[in-house]
C-alpha cells in the first residue's frame, strides 16, 4: 500500500474497502490510524478527517503520512466505513448525516450507545449485535472502561451466570484527552520546578501525586455519569439482568486503565476455574502468579491489544464470589482497536458489501 495524493488518499493494488477516520488527530483517531495499518485492515483507500482549523495537519498511517481533510466538505458517500472520534457533539450531528449517505458510522464517542436502534459492540463480546447497524447505519463503541471489563466477564458469565459486580476503576488521564495529558505532565514536572503553575485546569483538583474519585459529572443519586455509563453498558452488551456499582477514579497514570472487580455468580465458580475459563477467552491474557510481580500493571499493558486478568481469588464475603484485577490500553481495547474489530467482524460476517 502506497501515499496517494495530497488530499490524503491511500491507494493499494488490491479492491478493498474505503475508510474515513473522523477526529484523526486526537489521542484516539492517532491510535485508530495505527490500528488499522498495524492490522493490515484491507483498505483501498485511508482518509484522514478533522475540523477545518486541522485541515492540512499531517497524521501517520503506517509508514505513510496522511494530510487531514476538512470534515463539512468531505464525500462520505464513496466510504464503506467512517470511524468516528470526534466527540459526542460532532457525532450527534454528523453520525446520522454520513450513515444517511450509505457509509457505517463506528462512533466512540458516548453519543448513540444508549439509542435502542443502534448496537454497542465489544466483538468477542455480543458480535452478533452488529446485524441491527443498519436501522441508523451507525454502531457504538463502548465506553473504555466498559469494554475492557465485559472482555473478561462475557466467559465467565456464560459459565456460572453473573449476578452482580462491584467494579472500582483506576482511569489513566490519556481517556480525557491531550490536554489531561499535558496537565499531568506539567504538574508532575511542578513538584521539582519550584515556582512553575501545578494549579488544575482540566481537572477539579491536582491530578499528579493524587487520585481524584469524580470521572464526569455527577448525577442526583450521587454516581457520577462515568459510573452510569458502566452500569448501562454492561447490562446492554452482558445481560440486563445483571447487577453492576461502580466508582470511578482517576489516577495520575499516562495510559491504561485498571480496574479490582468483585464477581458474584449464581453457580459455583472457583479461582482454578475461573483462571481455566479466561485462559481460553478471544482477546484475554491470564497473568496470575501469587508472587512479588506476578500481575500486570498498566505501565506493561501500555501499546498491547489484549486485556490482562491478574489476582483471580475468592471473594468470601458472599457465596460463589470472585475478585480479580483487569488492565488494559484504553486507546486501544477501550477505543480504537475495538472499532476496528467491530469493522473487521462486519466484514467477516459479510454484513457489508463493498461500496461500488
């Protein structure tokens, strides 16, 4: 596959399928970029689209750079897929405009992932969901902190059948952003540059050194909306009938989000079974030795495509209970990797016809 030209084609010898990347010069349209390069997607053509005032920044996809394109002037109707990660705003304008031309909008913003007629997929999860896309010609991912757990609960799940979870996350600041990023940097960089400005910007308070337990805004119960997100999700993509809290923290980590996730089943289910289980399980990777560093951090998950499951043990506090501890890339697994599996099982379920 080859550059094309300056308006940010990609062009290769063999039909494959034309793809639009909307947002892509934020933390996750980069990482969707790479994605699909690193996965070898079969495009024939990669476009690269953004807001007006980035037209023109250049972007890499594999070796090759790309120029991106002005979004309101762009032809979605030649595309086969949009990836869309330019936020809930951009999306609820744009997601129905480009579905409407033909093209599959895989959005990753939180905008259409509570809509009855759209699918909220984590493909190892409830692939069979995508067969309902075509309603609006719009399929949601998840949120990233969502799709990481369900990865490893949907095994166990279909197991012993879950009855309840009790999730606490540990959120890296790259899921709010570059300028999260720059502010845990700048802070960090503060605590030793004496008289530089650690004051916060992007957060509510200091995020280096700390741990801030407010992801989102809150809601009258008292949850914040990060949290609702989880419990809504889990019971759309899992099974309604499951009973999920969560709380939802933010800790001064560049990337990769953690996660201690307290299981209740309703038949009996041991820690040997449960490492058997996962051991198997289409994109989980069981690190679990009961010694100094036998677990998987979010430094180590960092750039990795799998979910890791490490501490599997019994929780005693209820009967047939079990904890363990979940990490994985949130640009990746809880962003784009995960649209692009979506795309990729369309394709392998020959759910999509290539556009003419």
């Amino acid at each position: 596959m080859v550059a094309g030209s300056a308006a940010g084609d990609l062009k290769g010898s063999r039909m494959g399928y034309k793809v639009a990347v909307v947002g892509a010069t934020g933390n996750v349209g980069r990482e969707m970029m790479n994605v699909l390069a690193e996965r070898e997607f079969p495009a024939d053509e990669v476009h690269a689209i953004a807001s007006r005032r980035s037209v023109g920044v250049e972007v890499s996809y594999g070796d090759d750079t790309l120029k991106c394109q002005d979004l309101e002037q762009f032809d979605f109707s030649r595309m086969d897929f949009c990836l869309m990660s330019a936020g809930s705003t951009v999306s609820k304008e744009w997601s129905p405009r480009i579905g409407a031309k033909g093209c599959v909008v895989i959005d990753n913003s939180s905008a259409w992932r509570y809509d009855i007629d759209v699918p909220l997929v984590v493909p190892e999860v409830n692939a069979h969901a995508i067969a309902g896309y075509a309603k609006k010609n719009i399929i949601a991912n998840p949120n990233c902190s969502t799709a990481q757990m369900v990865v490893a609960l949907k095994p166990l799940h279909d197991a012993a059948k879950i009855k309840r979870i009790v999730v606490a996350t540990y959120q890296s600041v790259s899921g709010a952003g570059k300028e999260a990023m720059d502010e845990l940097w700048h802070q960090t960089k503060g605590k030793y540059v004496p008289g530089l400005d650690v004051e916060p910007k992007k957060f509510t308070k200091q995020i280096a050194f700390n741990c801030i337990p407010q992801i989102d805004t809150f809601m009258e119960d008292g949850y914040t909306k990060e949290e609702w997100k989880m419990l809504v999700e889990t019971k759309k993509i899992l099974d309604p009938k499951i009973k999920v809290t969560a709380t939802c923290v933010r800790v001064p980590v560049f990337v990769g989000h953690s996660e201690a996730v307290n299981i209740e089943f309703e038949e009996r289910m041991t820690p040997e079974e449960a490492r058997a289980i996962l051991r198997e399980a289409p994109g989980v990777l069981v690190v679990d030795k009961r010694e100094a560093g036998g677990y998987v951090t979010p430094v180590e998950a960092a750039g990795e495509y799998a979910t890791y499951v490490s501490r599997i043990r019994e929780d005693a506090t209820v009967e047939h209970g079990i904890a363990m501890w979940i990490v994985s890339d949130n640009l990746l697994k809880g962003a784009a990797l995960n649209t692009v599996q979506i795309a990729e099982t369309m394709i392998e379920m020959n759910l999509l016809k290539k556009a003419a």
